[in-house]
C-alpha cells in the first residue's frame, strides 16, 4: 500500500510539472536575427533592382527593350515586340519588388530614423526608397506609396496613392536626404553604389530628383521647373566617374542568384538572342553615329546556341557587311519569318564558311551583355540630356545652352559604353565627327535630344520607356500584328491579379480614376 | 547505427530470455490443429494458457503449439466462435479440435482505440474500421498506406506523380484545416509518429521539385499485425492537437508462435511497366507550324514540339534540329519507350518465439525497386525488433526498435521543376524519336545541347545521365513501455519512446545545365527527432452487477525537432568532384527548429448491464508554439453506445445484433514554430566584397493566435443480420472548425506574400455506408466474402476572415491561369480559371475579326478537386486452397485541371487538334496558286479549315446581336491559343477525375497441411499478385486521374505526370 501512494504521489508530480505555463525561448529562431544592420537590407536592395532575373527578363527583355523598338525578332521578344499581352509579364515587377526590395526599403528607412550613429544611412536608404518607388509608379501609375511595404506593423491592405502626392512627395524626400548626407557623420563604406561616398549620394540624389522633374514637363510644368532648378542647384552629376551603377559579378545567372547583372542573363541564356531592330540601326546610321560600328555584330552562332560560350562566337560583322550589309529586323515580324542568305565568306582562320540566316541577323555586342555588366542606374550623359531638354523646352539657366548640354550628354554617353568589361571604345575623333554632323537642328531639339536619350539608356528598360512616353521622341510607329491584343504601343502595366484579390477595395479605387485597367491607358504624369 | 540498434536488441534477449535460450523445466508443449465445423483449418485462432497467460495464433494451416505445465488450462477462441477450454495433460500432447459458430461471441470483437486500449466494439460511440495485415502483404505498396486505398470507407488516398519513393496524400471524412495540415496521426504501436513530409513539390506559382517521401513508408508492410482506422474526433480526442484528422493506428506483429523459433519468410517480386500511356495521341500529322514543315535547321529546332506540320509523308526528307535529315514519317509511340520495364523485390525474414513469460519477434525486410524511370531506384532495409516480457507477477515491459535504412536514386522532378521527363517530351513532333535524345544530348566538351525544350524543360537524358539526386534516410524508433498492475483494478503504464531519422538529399546538376549554368550541388541534411514521454494511470471496478466503470488519467510531453542545414554549392571549379569542395559559391543555412506539446487527458467509461456505454475525455494541451497568454486549450468529447438488441432481449433470425451510437468531440490544434515574430537573416553570396541581408520572414506575424477549434457530431449504426451473415454499419457526422489558424496570402504591397491569422470556418459533412456478406451458405464448400464501402463527404467553406480577399489560393498554375482555392459557400479545394467569354444562351463568343475565343476576364468556379463519393469493394473467394482475392477503388465526382492535356492540344498531339487540318492546308495551296494575300483570301470568303465553334457579335458593342460562326481559320492559331502565360481558357482541359481502378488482384494458392509437412515447413502459399493492373473506368485522356503533382490541399491539377506503374508477379510465404 506504502508503495502504491509513493507511485500516486510520483505520479501527480508528472502531471503537475506538465502544466507549467513557460516555455522559455523555445518558440524564438536561434538561427536568425531580430535586428540585422539596415545598411544590409540597403545593399540588398542595390543588388536586387537589377540583378532580379525574373523583373529585368519579364520586364525589360520580353516587353520593354522590343516595345521601343530597339531589339525584337526572336520569339522570346515578341510579347513586347508585337503587343502579345501576358499578363504574369507585366505583373512580375510589382509582385516581386514589393515583396523584395520595397518591404526591405521601408523597413530600412524606418529603423534607421532618428538613430544618431545612422543619420547618412537613412539618407541612403530614403534616396534609394524614391527610386524604387519612381520605377514602380512610372511603369504601373497610381500605386501603394505611403502605407506600402509596413505589413508587420498591421498594415495589410495598403490604400493606392495618386501618382501626383507620390512625386510630391519624392521631390520633398530627395531634398531632405540630399540636406541630410553631411560628410562629418556615419560612414556606410560597404553600400555597393559609391562605397560610402557621401557627395557622390548627394550628386546621386539631385540627378534622380532632376530625371523625376523631367517626368512632370507637360503634365505640371511649374513644378516640374521649380525641382529642376533644385536639383541643379544642389549639384548633379558633372562626369562620367558620378555614374550610379551596381557593377555585377561574373557568375551565371539564375533566379536565385541576383548577383550577375539580370538582364544580361536574361539575354544570354537565350537560344535565339535579339536582333537589332531597324527602327534602332537607321537611328545609328542615319547620324553616322560610331556607335553602329561598336554596338552592332553579327556572330557566326553555335550550332546550336550555347549560353555559357556566348563570348566565345567569332566576330563575323565585317564579311557579312561586305557582302549583304545590316540587315536589322522588321518591326512585328520574327527571325524566322525574314530569312536572310549569302555565299560563302572567310573566317578569321581561313577556312569558307557559308552563314546561315541565324549568322547574318545582326545583334548586341555581347560584351554589353556579359554577366558581369554594369548596370547603369543613372548615367551622366542622362543629366546632360536631360539639362539639355530643360534648357530647350523652358528657356532655364541650368550652366549652358542646350546645344552645349547635348553635346556632353552625347559624348558622355558614347564614352560610358568602355565602362562594361571588354567594352568598346568610342575615339575622340569619332566623337567629334559626329558633334560635327549631328548639331541641334532648330525645330527639332527635342527630338534629337530624346532619341539620343533612347540610344544613351538602352539596357534599361524601364528608363527608355518612361522617356519615350514623356517626350514623344522617338516617333515609333506601332506594329501590331494577328497575335497583338493592342493596335497601339501600350502606356503602362496592369496591375496584378495577386493584388486584386488581396487587396481588392484599394485597387478598384485606383482602376476608378484611370476608367479600366488597361495597358493603353497612360499614367497621371503622360500627357499627350 | 545499424550496430546500436543490433546491441540494443542483443541486451534485450539477454535480459528478458534467458530461459529460452537455455532450455526450462517442467513444462511441455501442447500442439494441435484447430479446424471449423467443416474441417477447415482455422488460421489466427488464439490459444491461450490461463495459468502463464502465454497466448499463440494458429498459423496457416491451424496448427499451434502453446507451453504448458500439467494441470493448466488451455482457451481456444476465436471470433465468431464458441470457445473452448481444455486441460493440459503431459500424458495428451496432441490436442485438436473443431470449433463451432457462436452468435454471441462474434458481438464481441475487439479493436484497438486511442491509447492502445482494447475494446469491444460494442462499446464504442464512433466509427473505427480495421484492416488485417493480412489483406495487405501479398501485393505490397512501396507505401504501406497504398495499399487502404479503397478499403476504408471515408479513407481517400492519393499518390502523387512522384511514384513509389513519394508520399502520398491521406484524408479522413474531409479536411478540417483550410491551409494546414489535413492528414491523419499514425500511431505505431502506442507511439505518435511524425508524418512530416521530407518535402515536396511547391504549391505556389513555379512549384517544381521532387516528392522526398514521408515517414509512413518506412513501415515494412509484412511487420503490420492490424491498422485501425479512427475517423471521428471523439475516437481520437484523447491524442490531441496531432490527431484533430483522425489516427491511424498500426499495430505491429508480436511474437506469437511456440517457444521454438518460428522463422516466416514473405516474398513478394514483380515486374513494374506503365499503367497509363498516352491514349489521345494523332498520328496523321508531323512537326510544324501552320500546317508548314520547317524550313531550315534554326525553324525545325523552334518547332521540335509542334505538332501542326503538314501531313507525315516517308517520301519527305527534312533537315532536323540538328542539321541532319531524316524522313518525315511516323514514329509511332514515340515518347513512352523512353520508360523501362522496371522491378519490385521484397523480402522479409520474420523470427519469433515465446515463452509464458517472454515473447519476442524480429523481421529484416530487404526491398529493391526498379522504377520504369531510367536510373530511378529504391532500396530499403527494415529490422524491427519487438518484445514483451513480464517479470514477477505485477510487472511487464514491451519493448520496440526499428531501425530503417532506404536509399533513393534520382527522384522524379515533379510539375514545374525543368527535369520533369513527363513535361518535358510532352508534345515532341511525330516524326522525331525520342532516341534521338540519348546520345545527342551533350557536345564533346560535354557542355549540354539545347533540343529545343529552352530554359524550362531540359533534356531527360540530360536528366537521368548526367544530373543526379540521392536521399538516403536512416531512421531509428525505439519504444519501451512498462505496466505495473498493482492490483486487479489499479495499474500505471509509462512509455518513452523516440523517433530519429536523418535525411541527406544531395541534387547535382552539373556546369551547362539551364538554370544552373555554373553547375550546382543542392544539399539537405536534416535530423528529425520525436520524441515522447507518457504516464496513464487505469482504474477499473465492478459495482454492482450491472455498473461497470473504469477511469484513466495521464499525461504526455511531446518534443519535436528538426535541425539541419540547407545548402546550395554554386559555380564549380572542380569539375570531377562533385563535392561541396569544389564550388565557388557557398550557401549553408542552419535551421533548428523545437516544438513542444505537453499534455495531461482523463478519460472515464461507464458501462451499464453491457448494452449501454458513456465515455467521456478531456485533454488539455500546451503549445510552445502559440502566444504565451493562449497557449493552453481545453477540450472534452462525449460519446455512447447502445446495443438495443440486447436490451430489448431482440434475438431473430433476421436481425442478429443492433447497436445505436452517438458522440461529440472538440479539438484544438496549435501552429507552426517561429511564426510569432519577425527575423532578418544575410544572404549567404557575398557581393562586391560584402554580405547583404533582408528580412527573412515570408509571413507576416499575427497580431494576435488563438488556438484552432474543430467540433463534431457522430450517429450511426451497426446492425448484424442473418447469424451475422450480413453486417451494416453506417454513420453520419458533421464537423465545423473555427478560428482556424491558416498562412493566406497577403496583398504584396504589404511587403509580405502571406500573413498568418485566425481565418475562417470550414464544415464537413458525410455519411460513411459499409456492408459486408458471406452470401454463400456454410455447407457451400466455396466460400465468398464480399465487402462495400461508400463515402460522402461535403467539405464547405462557411467563411474566411476579412483579412483575407474573395477566396483563398490552396494552389496554383498560375501562368496556366488556375488555382485551386477556399471559396466561402463553395466547397473546399475550388478549381478557379479563366473561362471563354459567353453570350446570355452559354455560347462561346469569338473574336469577329481572327476567330479567337475571348477571355472572360473574370475567375469563374471551373470545377472541384474533391471528390463526390468514394468507395470500394473487397471480395475473397476460397475454394479448398485456393482464394482469389480482389480490391476495386471508386472515386466520383472530383475534377481536374490537366496541364498535360492541355499542352497536347496547344502543340498538336491530341486527336481534337485535327479537325479542319485537310481543309486548311487546301485553302492556302488555292490562295497560293491565286496569288492573292491571307487578307484578300478572307475578303472574299474563300478562307477554309477549321471551324471555331461559337457566335460572333454582329451588332454593336451596345447591343449585341450573337450569330452562329461558320467563318474558318487555321486551327495552329487556335490551338496554340490556350498555352498563353498568364490567362489561359482552361475550360476545356478540366475532366472528370472519376476512376474505378482494381487496387490488387491476388490468387493464392495455400499448401495442405499434408504437404506442408512432407516438405517440413508449417505453412506455406503461393499467390500470383497483381499491384493497380487495370483502370476499369476513367474520362481523362493521356494521364492516370491519380495524378497530382503533391499532397497539398491545392488538389486538382496535373502537369506532366509520369505514367502511373503497374507490378504483377508472385508470392511466395513459407513458414518453418
């Protein structure tokens, strides 16, 4: 019996040790932080704007680089080529950057605030929050800004905000962190922009609130004029070493992997690679522009296409120019539809060779697309052009005619192409034969400054397209075909199937003011 | 390990048979064969010393030998029969006998319920099935679990695409869980058993990968005694928070024999080949577009699976993809002789013996599959150890071990992943072979060739030749549990018990490989530890005559743990050594990751005059995984029974036994770990010099959890008629579940792609209806039973949270524009797509100018992936010694979005795909010989081909007049119209999954006891075994409706599924 209660006893001590309340820190990660540096989440987000393969190939290989006309032919272009609406194309950018680099941004801004030792990082950060955010609103239009990105204080279902209060708000944000940035504080020496350098930030602030300024020339000029004028005040970018970029590493691409510049590897990795589209080479050669003879090749392809041996591929541009010249493609027609042939021509070791079609079509130099190509944020040559639009379009003193602003902008752009590894090198002399030639003609200032604009941002998608629609130069002539669901090139990107289920109230609102959501409506800054 | 488990095993002899294995006086054995009325041998009928407690099965052909001592008495019983008692005499060593049908004693079956507690039937307030293991160790499934597939009323099983080394999807009476875990508790033996999935195929957008397999299918087939299946969540209330799905109980076979050793050897072999091939195919046409053939290398390389070429014609030459010509002719089946007749091998070796005091019983199982994929295999070695012994009068322990040891080669990518072989020839031209494939797949720098498949689907000899993935897991479960039996009323029972498996998954695709251009080395190395402590103190007593009562309490800590790292190796320098050593680029990342449940339950049973039961629990669980303030949740279940035939002394011929059953239950449930805050982590590539990081969190913390509630409600039946000739048994059950806690998708301009809240309410309904017969009278030398079952289940979703939009993704093809989704009033597991735009009459409306159907852009409910009804039919004739026995799986109703399919049209391959072909291909030789262009053809009206089927708006967009299409057009751009990324029409790729399969097949053949002892073994049969040999009906073309591509809750899509497998071959059971 003794022994019987002794095991009652021991018993009701199991029972009662089960029910203590605590747990300790066993419900906690002991694998991952709770507050990581934010300069980390900063870098992150510089790595990610371009490395992103799934935003830079469905967004600027598939549609945008094809829809202005530079490159198209292949199959994999003619989404954008020939208007063909894939709807998950034009929703990647918005569902992946909110998720990635926006939530991380915000993040970022709002622990650094107010924190002594981190004031030039939330500079930073606020810089690189704007410029996010300017690539999301000039491709979708009205968009979740201000409450976007804070779903871990409760902020679930952001509301859409005007495109309007959105710049207004940049404008104002970029003016603050410029002030900000003060060279006797924090340092945040491993950010991968400017390794810390702080009056390169401030440059970089003022030309971004400059290139956002531009936005606004038709739709709100006075505002427009005023930022301008600030931006220039405060000191833009005055040289090709001011040059923001995010200068990739040379290893192979994948989704996961945002270190190798994503749009090269967007257009490496494809079997059949852009060609040069006509609207683009008779831009070039219309000018005389030098840069047809650097930026222009025809290869003499594998058989089939090997991705990893893209730079391996023999130079085969000055037999084939020989013997039928640059054939570029056809707006709205495929590779394919336009076969091209030749006799034979000699290869470099001696031997004949007779190029097949594929051989022929002129392309991409591919050092422009190797892995580890800089991609370019914001150019110097864009602050020039974009002075020189300024200088024309409002009569502004912004430190030189427009003649003299294009001038730079157009050498600043042909010399930046030595900045990618195994880059071509635009001579002196070829510079200064063009200038020669090509002078602003009255009358058509704006055009050649915005075409030359066209030719200077190419790569960047987002960034060609945004200046297309804002200036109207260069006049691209649609063409649609059979598959095409638009007759017209569209304007902007539909919002996301993801975002209409999630957050449906706020972006009915939003489709409210644009009447449908619809890439042939333009967003509130693209006046016609 | 192996030498830990052996040693293990080895101490346990020692200690527990000493006797045994040095002899033991006094005693001897008393043998026999016990026989029914007709003189049949009688197998598995329990013999049972009274004095020893020592208890033996017959075997096969009726035979027993039990220890005893001069004086002792022996049982006989079995059920259905009367019993029967002898005395022991050393003077009478042989004793046989035959055993007559008892009415009463068939009442009185006992089955296992929750916490191993054996009770009659009669007893119970819910619905419990079981399963003998016998039923399922001849045709053996990989997966013990195929093998209930149905033959459990309200039990549905699914197997996934992954083939044999995946898991498989289980779900009782419906799911409870919107986006949770909807799968049952397996409890081995007493032991709760972690089912985790060693991971899966991904259910989101891009979900690609392979099925890693889940911890069920460790159980050797042949070491399984009996499952019980509890459905309801008063059967399970007492196991908690894991159980809220219901449990699967697997009790596994114990040393039953005579104190010899008994030596069993089970071996099942058989051939593997395709169960499902391509049935919809067209061979009139070859590669091409637009009904043209190719015109050069770059266009046939383009058009590799493209279908819509001119008609195949021998006398055609065509340059290939790869620059080589070749007749334009047919090659008939042209895919599926890229598969392998595989193999299955499966042997076990089971040792047993007992004593009065001692039993133990020991299995090595050794299993070798080849799967019809190339280079696919398993390999798996089971040892399980199991031994009871008592010491003293008051004292017993059973101990248990097994350790598992399985090796899986080259996992099948499964949906999206760019290695899935079942996608990746999906479509191939006619006129190529795959063959072709085999040896042109690299170049001679052995960089990987394009072949036309792109970024996304690469070549399967590529695949299965040069990438590689392995997973070995070793798994180790040991149990030890001991009774003290204080006295006849009060015992105390404690278990401990642990479960360890590692896992190592190692996937290498080397340099070249599209998306993996630098060559990468994936590893996963995780260690998953359960483990539990468990005390239950038992309490019986007799009041009275007619009061019985018993009351247990107890308690039970339950810890889990996984712990590992994830590692990706990318870019390699090293290129012969495919070891993490030679990569550049290193990502290792740990997890370690806890979870514990403490618990304390009480149970009390009243039984009154044995007609009328009250059972009544209430458990209290604690989770380490919920916010502090509601981590602890209560929960009670009430359930009765009452057998009516016995209190209203009913006793006809026609109705042999009634009984009436009632029960409610609540359940909680908990969460995932680490889901309450929010983490940051660096990513593991350095960049410029220097590590970047985010925040690592995918889910945005709740503000607020409360624990998961399921409540349900039980009635059914059981009535007997006949002698028992005929038993009915029906239930129905409602259960709601509220506060559920669920990871729903968030808006991603909140920054997160999910958040975790309490959402939403889901009900189940269903009846569960099961007869089984021995129609044939018993002076009938053929003997016939026969048993159908049928199951309806209704899962509805009565609301979600307003945090969550219209609907919730459960899972989706989204660039196929389809999602499988929670929609509130519809019911669980919608299928969600984009349908054709329709005028007020349902007709299809086209685009007048190109004759394409519109989009509705609005989501439409396209269908369900859950089934109407389910059901099954077991049947098993006997003739002297043969018995044919056979299992039929119906399932009904249930819908599915065929990606598969899908394609075959998009590229040309299905037969639908030729109508209008001739015509077309006539209209442009006309239009060409007129020299006019494709508009002025049309102009004119002369165009001809295909007709789309549909209306055309001839009035204004204001007032639409619909008219009936007749125009025609090329039926390449109609078809190709369905595979655009994003939105697709999915209407007319969602089929009926309904499906009447025959599960196995088996003929046995079992040797006469005469024979048996010529060849000096004491039993043996031979059985030819069929495994899924034929599907009777199904209406989806190309694939198995079996087809899902995980277990998830999203089911009801498929993408290129790999053939299901069929296995026949023979089995052979000998016991010396």
């Amino acid at each position: 019996m003794k022994q019987k209660i002794t095991y009652i006893v021991m018993l009701l001590l199991i029972l009662t040790s089960l029910g203590c309340k605590k747990f300790g820190d066993l419900n906690v990660d002991p694998t991952r932080s709770s507050n990581l540096d934010p300069a980390s989440q900063l870098m992150y987000t510089q790595v990610y704007f371009s490395g992103d393969l799934g935003i830079q190939e469905r967004t600027n290989y598939f549609m945008l680089i094809p829809m202005m006309q530079q490159f198209a032919g292949a199959f994999n272009m003619s989404f954008g080529a020939v208007y063909k609406k894939t709807p998950s194309y034009l929703w990647r950018m918005f569902d992946e950057s909110y998720q990635n680099d926006v939530v991380n941004i915000v993040d970022a801004v709002e622990r650094s605030k107010g924190v002594a030792n981190q004031t030039n990082l939330n500079a930073m950060c606020r810089i690189m929050k704007v410029y996010i955010f300017a690539r999301l609103t000039d491709t979708y239009g009205d968009i979740p800004y201000f409450e976007a990105g804070k779903g871990s204080t409760g902020q679930i279902r952001p509301k859409f905000d005007a495109q309007k209060d959105i710049y207004y708000d940049f404008f104002k944000e970029l003016g603050e962190a410029s002030a900000q940035l003060n060279a006797a504080k924090d340092r945040v020496p491993n950010e991968y922009f400017y390794k810390g350098n702080i009056p390169a930030w401030k440059k970089f602030a003022n030309s971004l609130r400059l290139r956002l300024a531009l936005r606004l020339a038709k739709r709100d000029p006075e505002k427009a004029k005023a930022e301008i004028q600030a931006a220039y005040a405060a000191g833009v970018f005055t040289s090709n070493a001011d040059i923001c970029m995010t200068r990739h590493e040379n290893v192979p691409n994948s989704y996961q992997d945002p270190r190798p510049n994503g749009i090269s590897a967007a257009w490496n990795s494809k079997n059949e690679m852009g060609r040069v589209v006509n609207t683009f080479l008779n831009a070039l050669t219309v000018t005389n522009d030098p840069r047809v003879n650097h930026l222009i090749k025809c290869y003499r392809e594998f058989n089939p296409v090997a991705p990893t041996r893209f730079l391996e591929r023999e130079d085969i541009t000055a037999q084939v120019r020989a013997k039928i010249g640059l054939v570029g493609a056809i707006p709205g027609r495929y590779n394919s539809d336009d076969i091209l042939s030749t006799t034979a021509i000699t290869l470099a070791n001696g031997t004949s060779y007779t190029p097949r079609s594929i051989d022929l079509k002129p392309q991409l130099n591919h050092n422009l697309l190797r892995n580890d190509a800089p991609f370019f944020h914001i150019t110097y040559a864009e602050v020039e052009l974009l002075l020189a639009d300024a200088t024309q379009r409002f009569g502004l003193n912004l430190g030189g005619t427009a003649q003299e602003h294009y001038y730079k902008g157009v050498e600043a752009a042909m010399q930046q192409l030595s900045l990618y590894p195994g880059g071509p090198v635009v001579t002196a002399t070829e510079i200064n034969n063009f200038k020669t030639a090509n002078p602003l003609v009255v009358g058509r200032e704006l055009e050649q400054i915005n075409i030359q604009l066209w030719i200077a941002l190419l790569l960047n998608g987002n960034e060609t397209y945004a200046n297309w629609r804002r200036s109207g130069f260069p006049v691209l002539v649609p063409s649609p075909t059979t598959e095409s669901v638009s007759q017209t090139i569209p304007r902007r990107f539909e919002y996301p199937l993801s975002e209409k289920q999630q957050n449906a109230a706020n972006v009915e609102a939003a489709i409210k003011i644009i009447g449908t959501d619809d890439w042939t409506k333009r967003v509130w800054w693209d006046q016609e | 390990m192996t030498r830990v488990f052996l040693g293990f095993i080895f101490l346990f002899l020692l200690v527990t048979f000493p006797k045994t294995m040095f002899g033991q006086t006094g005693a001897f054995n008393v043998t026999g064969i016990i026989s029914d009325e007709h003189n049949f041998a009688l197998p598995n009928v329990s013999v049972l010393n009274k004095k020893t407690k020592q208890v033996v099965n017959t075997n096969a052909s009726g035979g027993y030998s039990v220890r005893a001592s001069n004086g002792d008495t022996i049982q006989v019983s079995s059920v259905g029969l009367a019993t029967q008692f002898f005395v022991a005499r050393d003077s009478k060593k042989r004793v046989d006998l035959r055993l007559k049908e008892d009415v009463t004693t068939l009442n009185t079956v006992e089955v296992r319920t929750a916490l191993g507690i054996k009770r009659s039937e009669r007893e119970l307030g819910y619905a419990v099935t079981q399963v003998n293991g016998d039923d399922i160790n001849k045709a053996k499934e990989t997966n013990v679990i195929n093998s209930l597939a149905g033959k459990v009323a309200g039990l549905v099983i699914t197997s996934t695409a992954g083939g044999p080394a995946g898991s498989s999807r289980v779900v009782l009476r419906g799911s409870t869980s919107i986006t949770g875990n909807n799968q049952p508790l397996y409890v081995i033996d007493g032991i709760p058993m972690d089912n985790s999935n060693y991971g899966q195929v991904g259910t989101d957008q891009f979900g690609g990968g392979v099925d890693m397999g889940d911890a069920i299918s460790a159980i050797n087939p042949d070491d399984v005694e009996s499952v019980t299946v509890l459905k309801g969540p008063a059967a399970t209330a007492l196991y908690g928070s894991l159980a809220g799905n219901g449990v699967i109980l697997i009790t596994t076979k114990k040393g039953a024999n005579s104190k010899e050793l008994g030596i069993d050897f089970n071996s099942t072999n058989s051939i593997e080949t395709q169960l499902t091939k391509y049935d919809d195919v067209q061979y009139l046409y070859g590669q091409g577009r637009n009904q043209l053939l190719p015109v050069d290398q770059a266009s046939a390389f383009n058009s590799l699976f493209i279908n819509f070429g001119p008609r195949l014609d021998p006398g055609i030459n065509l340059v290939g993809f790869d620059g080589v010509s070749r007749p334009y002719a047919l090659v008939k089946d042209n895919i599926q002789n890229f598969f392998r007749t595989g193999s299955s091998f499966n042997n076990t070796v089971a040792l047993s013996s007992s004593t009065d005091k001692s039993n133990f019983r020991f299995s090595a199982a050794d299993l070798r599959y080849k799967d019809i994929v190339p280079t696919s295999d398993i390999k798996r070695n089971t040892y399980t150890f199991s031994g009871r012994s008592k010491f003293g009068d008051k004292f017993s322990l059973d101990v248990r071990a097994t350790y598992m040891n399985e090796k899986v080669n080259n996992r099948a990518g499964l949906g999206d992943s760019p290695s899935n072989i079942g996608m990746n020839f999906n479509g191939l031209a006619n006129n190529i072979d795959q063959e072709l494939f085999k040896t042109n797949y690299k170049t001679a720098q052995g960089d990987y060739v394009d072949w036309g498949g792109g970024q996304f689907r690469i070549n399967p000899y590529w695949v299965i030749q040069e990438m590689y993935n392995k997973t070995t897991k070793e798994r180790l479960t040991g149990s030890l549990n001991a009774t003290y039996q204080f006295t006849k009323s009060f015992s105390l029972n404690a278990k401990a018990a642990t479960d360890v498996t590692f896992l190592d998954y190692e996937s290498y695709r080397p340099k070249t490989t599209p998306g993996a251009l630098g060559g990468q080395l994936d590893e996963v190395n995780q260690r998953y530890t359960t483990n539990q402590v468990e005390a239950l103190a038992s309490y019986t007593r007799q009041i009275g005559k007619d009061f019985n009562i018993s009351a247990r309490l107890g308690g039970s800590i339950n810890n889990r743990i996984r712990k590992g790292t994830t590692s990706a190796f990318s870019n390699m320098i090293v290129l012969d050594a495919m070891s993490a050593s030679s990569y550049l680029d290193k990502s290792v990342i740990p997890n370690d990751i806890p979870r514990t449940i403490r618990s304390v339950y009480g149970l009390i049973t009243v039984g009154f005059k044995k007609y009328l039961y009250l059972d009544a629990t209430v458990r209290r669980d604690q989770s380490s995984t919920l916010p502090e303030h509601n981590n602890t949740y209560t929960y009670p279940s009430l359930s009765t029974s009452f057998v009516f035939t016995d209190a209203f002394k009913i006793n006809s011929n026609i109705l042999s036994f009634g009984k009436l059953r009632a029960s409610v239950a609540e359940v909680g449930n908990d969460t995932d770990p680490f889901l309450l805050d929010l983490y940051y982590s660096l990513n593991q590539l350095p960049f410029n010099g220097a590590l970047n990081g985010k925040i690592s969190s995918r889910v945005i913390p709740p503000i607020d959890l409360k624990p998961t509630r399921t409540r349900s409600f039980e009635i059914g039946t059981n009535l007997k008629f006949f002698k028992n000739k005929v038993n009915f048994d029906a239930a129905y059950y409602s259960s709601k579940s509220r506060d559920q806690i669920n990871i729903v998708p968030a808006a991603f301009s909140s920054g997160y792609p999910q958040q975790l809240i309490n959402a939403g309410v889901i009900a189940n309904h269903g009846i569960e209806l099961l007869v089984s017969a021995s129609p044939l009278s018993d002076k009938s030398r053929i003997k016939w039973d026969i048993s159908v079952n049928f199951a309806r289940n209704v899962s509805k979703v009565v609301s979600l949270s307003d945090r969550v939009g219209e609907y919730l993704s459960l899972s989706e093809a989204r660039w196929a524009g389809l999602r499988v989704v929670a929609k509130p009033g519809e019911q669980y597991g919608t299928l969600m797509g984009y349908d054709f735009m329709r005028d007020p009459d349902g007709n299809v409306i086209l685009n007048s100018t190109n004759l394409l159907p519109i989009i509705d852009p609005k989501m439409k409910v396209l269908g369900k992936g859950v089934f109407d009804w389910t059901g099954g039919v077991t049947s098993r004739i006997s003739y002297r010694n043969f018995s044919l026995n056979a299992s039929f799986d119906v399932k009904y109703g249930a819908d599915l979005f065929s990606m598969t399919n899908l394609f075959m049209h998009a590229r040309g391959s299905a037969t639908a795909t030729l109508a209008g072909r001739d015509e077309w291909i006539l209209s442009e030789e006309n239009r060409l010989a007129a020299k006019k262009t494709a508009a002025e053809w049309a102009a004119e009206g002369k165009v001809r081909g295909f007709v789309p089927q549909g209306v055309i708006n001839t009035g204004t967009a204001a007032n639409p007049v619909y008219t009936a299409n007749t125009k025609a057009m090329d039926p390449t751009l109609y078809w190709t119209t369905f595979a655009t990324d994003g939105s697709n029409i999915a209407t007319p790729f969602v089929y009926k999954a309904t499906y009447v399969k025959v599960r196995d097949l088996t003929f046995t053949y079992t040797l006469s006891q005469a024979l048996n002892k010529k060849l000096g073994l004491k039993g043996s049969s031979l059985s030819l075994v069929a495994r899924n040999p034929f599907i009777i009906y199904k209406d989806v073309p190309n694939v198995d409706p079996d087809s899902n591509y995980n277990n998830s809750n999203g089911q009801g899509l498929e993408y290129g599924s790999l053939p299901t497998r069929r296995g026949w071959g023979f089995n052979l059971n000998v016991k010396f």
